[in-house]
C-alpha cells in the first residue's frame, strides 16, 4: 500500500556537547552527555579530581548550586510530515524543569524513570533545549519539611559517612548522599541517552521476549510490545516471528489500539527443534538464539525489531525440610537446585558517566572468573544500563535484582507512589527480558528496620509506618511487578522470611531468622577464625569483612602526609563507625601488628595485613556456608547460597570489597577463586576434631582421592602425608570426607604442635579433575613456631613468574603497583620450592616494566 512509503521516523541523538552554567551564571562550560556537573567541571580543569583526598566535601558547593544544561539543535527534518515528535530522556538526575523555545515541557522529579515530552507543536527548524535542575539537596530538604504529618526517618546519616540529609524524599540513587562505603556527591545531569523522536501512525516504545516452559514439556516464548499509537482509530496488521535456530516461524495478525497499545504474542517453539538453555556460570552454557520480529501494519512503516531470546526457568523454593523447622529458601534453575555464589554489587563510580563498557566488563568477568554465579544488584544504588546485564546474561550471571530503596522509611503520598509506580514499570519494561535476573527484591533491610526497631520509633506510632511499608512495597511496587513480569519469583525485602514474612502481615517479628528466608549478618568484634559464630542460614545474602585497597590504589588520591593508618586522610576515608580499629582487632586476634619505625613500611605493611585478614575472614565464613548446604544440625542447615558484602568499590578507601576502584583484585578476590570452586575440600575443627568436607557443585559424583599433607613451618619437606582413596563426593552437595582428632594427627606426625605444623590438602580424580589446594591453620600465625623469614625471589618470561622460596611462606603476595592486569594466584600459602604464577594484563604492559613493579611480600616480611 501507499502508506508503507512512510518509513520509521527519525530518532535525532542528543548525545554530545551541551553548555552548563551555575546558578548566578558565574560558571559557564562546555558539558558533555550523558554526564554531570561534576565531570564536566573536572574534565575543564575547574575542579581537581573529586576522589583526590577531602575533595568530596571541599565540593559539596557543587551540589548545593542548581545548574543548566542548554543546547541548540537544528531540526533534520520536515516537522510538517510527522503526527508526533517527542523529546526523550532515558535518564535525568534529577528535580528539573524542561524547557524548549522557552516553552516548559515539564518536569522530571525521578532519576529512574524516563521521561517523554510531546513537543509536535513547539518544535522549530532551530531550537533550544533548556535543562535546569534544582539542588537534589535542598529539595530533598524541601520535601521533608513539607512532609508535616509525620517524621520519615532517618533524618540524617551518621556524621562518620560526612553526607547528606533526606536521602529518602528523593528518587536518587540512595548512597549518592553518602554511605558507609562511598562518599556524598549528589550529582545532577543529563545520565542517559537524550534524543527527539518523530513518527505517524504508531511507535515502538517497550519489547520484551520472556520464555516459558510449559506442563507439555514444551517451551513457548511471550513476546510483548508496547506502543503508542498516535492514529485516532485502530491499526491492524500482521507480525512474523522467526527463529531460524530452532526452526520456528509464526505469524499473526493484530491490532493496535489508540493510547497505549500492546501486543502479547505467544510463541510455541517447534517440536523437533531441541532447545539449549540458558545456564548459569559453571552449570552450562549461555545459549541465545537470534529472533526477528517484524511488525507489518496497515498503516505506517515497517518495523524490524532483532533480538536474542534465552531459555530458562527459576524458582524460589521455600518448602518443609525434614527434621529442620521452618523452610527452605533457594533457587532451581530450569529444574535444579543451584547453589548461588557470589557477592553484592554497588555503583561502580559516584558519576555514572565514567562507567563504561569496559569497566563493566573487568569487573564483571572478574566475579565470573573467582567462580561466582551471582551479585546482588543492591538497593542504595541504581538499576543498572542494559551493558550491565547484558554481560551477565553473556557470562552466566544471575541477578537478584532490588528495587531501589535501602536502609529506611519512604513517604507514600500521592505524588511520590505515582513516581515510584511509573519507576517500577519501566525498570520491569526494560529488564524482564534478561535471563540473568532470576528475583526481583522490593528493599534492602527495610523490614528489618522496623522489626529491629532502628529508628526508636514510639510503639504507638508503629502502625502508621506498618501500613506505609505494605502500601509501597506490596500494594504497589509488588503489585506492577506480578502485572508486567509473570516469569521471576518477587521478595519484599533482603533479610527477609519468605512466605513466613508474608504471613505475618509482610513484616516479620525476626527477619534474621535462620529457618527462613535469606539474612544478613555482620560481627567485627568475634575472632572471624571461629566459625561457631556464623548463622547456619538457609541463605547468607550479605555478611563481610572490611580491608583497605592497594598502596598503588590509593596513592592517586593522596599525598605523602596521608601515608599513614592513622592520618586525617586515612580516618576521612573510613566511613565505618571505628572501621579501622575493629580491622587491627581482627588482624590483632591472630597476626602481629607491623613494628617497623618506617613510616611509609608500616603503612603499607598494615595494609597487607587487613586484605590478608578479609581474604582469612570470608574464606571461613563462606566455607562455612558451602559445607552446610546438606546438613541440618539442631533444626538449621541447608544454605544454599552466600553472597559476600561486598564486589566492588565506588573510590579508593577502606571497605568490604573485594575489587579495588579500578578493578584490581584484593587478595579477597584471589581467595574467592578458591574458596568458590565447583570442587573444594573444607576444613573446620569441632571440639578438638578436624573434619574434611567434600563441597561440590559438580552435576555428576565422582570417585576422587583426597590428599592430606602436614607441613613443619621450619621445612619444605612434608612431616607427613596421606591418602585417602574411593572418597565419593556427591554431585551438588556437601559431604564429609574424613575425620581425626588433632591429638592423632599430630602423634601421627612426630615432631609435630599446633604451633609448629600446618595442614593441607586437595581432591583429585580422573581425567585432570583436581580441587584448588586448602588448608588449616592449627594455631594462630602470631604463636606459629618455626617460621622464618622466606627468601621468595623469581624469575620471569615476560607475563610468566618462576617463584622460589628458601622457607615455607604464608600469604604470598605479588604486586605490580598500577599496571593493569591480574595473576593467576596470589596470598598463597608457599609450602613447596617452586611455584608458577601467570600475570593476565588487562592493557598490553612490557616485560620491564612488570619487572620493575614487582614487589613480593609475604607474612614474616611485616613482622
């Protein structure tokens, strides 16, 4: 017909220069979006770097000032051919009045929404885009003096995390005002994709595809598509979907209604075809099959839409375990029980304009290769850009995704659940078509917080905050969720009991509760080595150790009068109430403290100690974890996930991460690759009993020979050794694997103490099957005997180092200062001569200059 002449109609990018301006008009530059105004003063030179030591409240100015940005752009087509032009934005931060030709469009008030504003009757041949934000300060302040009826707390944060107040009366990414982890910068800017849309007839705004695997043993594909539909009566036409891989081709006819227009297709793939699923990191492969879906109407252009389809299911299991009260809580994944490993992820940057493709890659690929399966997309920060999951989907990385909302009460006023309601649809618009999202989380600890009470609210007033928790989080936000995304379990919050939550009216007496739903749990004062003190949970979302970054990590934000644990700079940094003195504690319980009277040594000795302390701490606690997913003991076990606080960091300072900024591993990150292998030996001692576990993650069992080695710390020659053949080690399970009493093994071992030996051991099997090596410390490394001073030197073949020591050698570690890139192994335990350690660079690096980076510690070198 005549009408299929008219094409898809422009998209005119906005991407690229724009002017910003202050305030009083006292600043004028060049900005680029997406970006902020931070960044585009910093890449002026206005500013320095705003990570450079006390520069995040030197510049607090730059948030309380309230800028705009403006543009002109010529109009690169016929304004009279199209029945509607809008201006888009996928993301502005984030109180702003949007203007054109001086005409106001409206306003923006949400950073996570996106925003379209109808302009067919104010566009010109020429125009002027105005974008002018209001401090996100000053309204959150604004909003919660308007909020008279009741207080929401909290008010303020704690004066250790130097932010700012009111976090909660503004749809902001929630940390940006200042975290236990990262610094305040409350941004404002144009964060993601502006552009002008023209079109007739109708336009494509969502589409989605969500596979289902049905009781015929059959999958079918949903494919949903969501329009606005400019023509005043209805369209019809016909749509073809076609996946050349699995033989399957459909075609329907339609029609759209005027408003807002969708189509939900089902389609059944083809018999004959088999299909790959999608599958986790470790349990299989990421298999993604090509669709196109072209959409024929009668009226209007031709659209062509391409995109990947996954196959997978998932369930939340929460059901009786015998012998155990309560129940269970983990997820099955296209019909099995999956073990889920990994951490929890948190905005990779204060300004989300430097957080590019390919530092969501390193970072990304970093978790994937320590064996992780999972992150938890935390709620303090942002629903992530579609790279983000996209690359998930790619490497087998599972999702639990919150909703963004952390750490205290949200208003429920008309406006506000207005805001969030159009939030929560377009994030689950967006999002529910990526395999790797597996549950959707209504808040970090907001049950919590009024279970445990941690705003002292008066008993009275309890039920005021009751009902607004259940209005926001089930009666609207879970509400849409269960509407627009029929595939994924939803939970309300994170540490929650499940069903058990939900019986109790949505807010449990105890969300801590090991025999429900997931918790978190956090213990700085208890020595991390006694694995007593740690939940035998169903599922352990959050729990961590705080460590510091690299020397190299942090001398780009600091200057010499910094260098030390206890300088202003150091105690600026840390945004934990008495962080840095519950690290020396920690290290305190089993480690000497550095006593060298060079300053800069001592800095940096002490530093080693709190990531090898971390990397100690979580190995235990996640171990710990792991061996308990087959076991109930005394009513509590079968945990079948651990997902440690935290992945990555925001700056350069002391937190829970196990990723520097800048995506350098922590000696946590190294121990990770460990401690989450699909095949793993786990030690613990109980009443003077050494206990092995086989922990396997494994989908078949395996007949396997474990290998028991006791080491003097004098020599590098075995005390002695031992062999345990035909141990089975069940396929996804936790098995124990051997047993003796240290009193045995160290008369087995002649000339052995607690103090003087240490244990190590490994599974090993057919075909190249073999388990990292682990091991157990008998005693505290402060009390070991025999330990000297290890002389490790080596020798390299451009990216390849030969190790040798003279002594065996705790916590051997390898650093090459700022040159990108990670080893194969690292903070290792040297019990033999010789050891190989390949260098991975992340950027082509010299064969010299690694060499003259290169420093090697290891434990009797900070003593």
């Amino acid at each position: 017909s005549a009408h299929a002449l008219i094409y898809r109609g422009p998209a005119v990018s906005l991407w690229g220069s724009w002017r910003l301006g202050n305030g009083n008009g006292s600043l004028r530059l060049p900005a680029e979006v997406p970006g902020c105004a931070h960044t585009a003063l910093s890449r002026r030179g206005l500013v320095q770097d705003p990570y450079y030591r006390f520069n995040d409240v030197m510049y607090r100015w730059i948030s309380l000032d309230n800028w705009t940005y403006s543009r002109t752009f010529k109009t690169p087509f016929d304004i009279r051919k199209w029945q509607r032009i809008n201006l888009v934005f996928e993301g502005v931060d984030t109180v702003a009045h949007i203007l054109i030709n001086n005409v106001t469009l409206g306003t923006t008030d949400n950073m996570f929404n996106r925003y379209s504003f109808d302009i067919t009757s104010v566009i010109k041949e020429v125009n002027f885009v105005e974008v002018r934000f209001l401090s996100a300060i000053s309204y959150a302040a604004e909003q919660s003096r308007c909020h008279t009826a009741y207080s929401i707390p909290p008010a303020c944060p704690p004066p250790v995390q130097k932010g700012e107040c009111h976090a909660n009366f503004i749809r902001k990414e929630q940390c940006s005002f200042g975290w236990d982890w990262g610094p305040s910068f409350p941004t404002q800017g144009i964060w993601k994709d502006v552009r002008i849309e023209a079109y007739n007839y109708y336009h494509l705004i969502y589409f989605s595809l969500t596979p289902f695997f049905g009781n015929t043993q059959q999958w079918s594909l949903e494919i949903e598509s969501i329009f606005d539909v400019v023509s005043s009566k209805p369209i019809a036409g016909l749509v073809t979907v076609n996946i050349p891989k699995l033989q399957t081709q459909q075609t329907y006819n339609v029609k759209l209604q005027p408003g807002e227009g969708s189509i939900v297709l089902l389609v059944n793939i083809n018999k004959s075809s088999t299909v790959e699923a999608w599958w986790p990191n470790g349990h299989g492969k990421q298999t993604g099959y090509n669709v196109t879906t072209t959409f024929t109407m009668e009226a209007g252009y031709q659209i062509e839409k391409f995109s990947k389809a996954y196959f997978r299911t998932v369930e939340l299991v929460q059901e009786p375990i015998p012998g155990s009260p309560g129940l269970s809580f983990y997820f099955r994944i296209n019909g099995r029980p999956i073990f889920i490993k990994g951490s929890n992820w948190i905005p990779a940057d204060s300004f989300q304009d430097r957080v590019t493709y390919d530092k969501l890659w390193l970072l990304l690929k970093s978790a994937a290769d320590a064996n992780m399966n999972a992150l938890r997309v935390w709620g303090g920060g942002v629903y992530e850009q579609d790279d983000f999951y996209d690359i998930c989907d790619e490497l087998g990385i599972m999702i639990w995704q919150d909703f963004m909302f952390a750490c205290a009460l949200y208003p429920t006023d008309q406006n506000y659940l207005e805001s969030v309601r159009a939030e929560v649809s377009h994030q689950v618009r967006r999002l529910k078509s990526h395999p790797s999202i597996i549950l959707w989380s209504g808040n970090n600890e907001n049950e919590a917080a009024i279970a445990s009470d941690w705003f002292s609210i008066p008993h009275a007033d309890r039920e005021v905050y009751i009902k607004d928790y259940v209005l926001l989080y089930v009666k609207n936000i879970r509400e849409i969720v269960l509407a627009e995304d029929k595939s994924r379990p939803f939970v309300a919050s994170s540490p929650t009991n499940g069903v058990e939550s939900v019986k109790e009216g949505w807010l449990s007496q105890n969300p801590y509760d090991t025999h429900y739903g997931d918790t978190h749990f956090y213990d700085y004062s208890s020595d991390c080595w006694n694995w007593t003190v740690y939940p035998k949970t169903r599922f352990a979302s959050e729990y961590g150790f705080q460590s510091w970054p690299s020397f190299s990590t942090l001398e780009k934000v600091s200057s010499t009068e910094d260098w030390s644990y206890t300088s202003n700079f150091s105690l600026h940094r840390q945004h934990h109430e008495n962080g840095n003195d519950q690290m020396l504690q920690q290290i305190g319980y089993h480690f000497k403290l550095p006593q060298t009277t060079d300053p800069i040594k001592k800095f940096k000795d002490t530093i080693y100690l709190t990531q090898v302390m971390q990397a100690q701490c979580t190995k235990t606690e996640t171990e710990f974890y792991r061996f308990s997913q087959s076991e109930i003991i005394n009513g509590e076990g079968h945990t079948m996930g651990a997902l440690y606080w935290q992945l990555n960091d925001i700056w350069q300072a002391p937190s829970w991460a196990s990723l520097e900024y800048g995506g350098k591993w922590k000696l946590l990150h190294y121990f990770a690759q460990h401690f989450f292998a699909p095949l793993l030996p786990v030690a613990y001692e109980d009443k003077g009993v050494l206990y092995i576990y086989g922990v396997s993650d494994l989908h078949t069992d395996h007949e396997l020979t474990l290998k028991v080695t006791v080491h003097s710390w004098s020599s590098l020659e075995p005390v002695c050794t031992l062999a345990k053949d035909g141990v089975t080690v069940r396929a996804q399970s936790a098995v124990p694997i051997y047993k003796e009493s240290i009193n045995d093994l160290l008369e087995r071992c002649r000339n052995c103490t607690r103090k003087s030996c240490v244990v190590t051991f490994y599974l090993v099997g057919e075909g190249g099957l073999r388990s990292p090596t682990n091991h157990h410390f008998l005693s505290s490394l402060k009390d070991a005997v025999g330990l000297e001073k290890a002389a490790v030197s080596q020798q390299d073949d451009v990216y390849v180092f030969d190790l040798q020591t003279t002594a065996v050698a705790p916590f051997v570690t390898l650093d090459v200062g700022s040159i990108k890139g990670r080893f194969s192994d690292n903070g290792f335990l040297m019990i033999e001569k010789k050891k190989v350690v390949v260098f991975y660079p992340w950027e082509p690096t010299g064969a010299e200059e690694l060499e003259k980076s290169l420093t090697l510690t290891s434990l009797m070198d900070v003593a």
